[in-house]
C-alpha cells in the first residue's frame, strides 16, 4: 500500500481474504488504485499480513441539516445545543 502526494491510495499485493480492501481476493502484481478512497484524501496507511488500515479525510457537504447525499446529520455542535 501507499500514498501519493495528494493522498491517493494505492495496493498491490496477495489479496487474500481481502485484505487490501478491493472487495475481492486476488492478486494484483501492479500498483492499482483504490476506488473505495476515491473522495477522501488518504493521511497514512498500516498493513500487516492479513489486514489493511487507513487513516483517511471524508469531505461532506452540509446545508441545513442534510449531507450531499440528503440524508439527515447532527452535528456534535447541534447534539450539544441540544442538551443545553
């Protein structure tokens, strides 16, 4: 696994029992791109012999309420406006 400047993700490797995160288990003998990363900026990534950890950016969009997708959100700001 690695990460390219611009926080791209990036496997290679025995995919076995899917632990490089493809949704698959095969093998892949050149560096391939991440898909599932593909809106996120990835920050740092931990690998070991049957598993694949990454810390990693998640971009929303927020507007009264409801995230890009339109589904509702509460913030943590809001959850504690409301205890208040």
């Amino acid at each position: 696994m690695c990460i390219d400047k611009n926080g791209r993700l990036y496997g290679w490797g025995d995919g076995r029992g899917g632990c490089l995160g493809f949704g698959d288990a095969k093998k892949r003998l050149s560096v391939c791109p991440l898909t599932f990363f593909e809106d996120k900026r990835c920050i740092d990534v931990s690998c070991g012999d049957k598993f694949t950890v990454v810390i990693a950016e998640v971009f929303h969009s927020l507007n009264d309420g409801e995230d890009s997708d339109g589904s509702d959100f509460e913030t943590a700001e809001m959850r504690m406006k409301k205890m208040k």
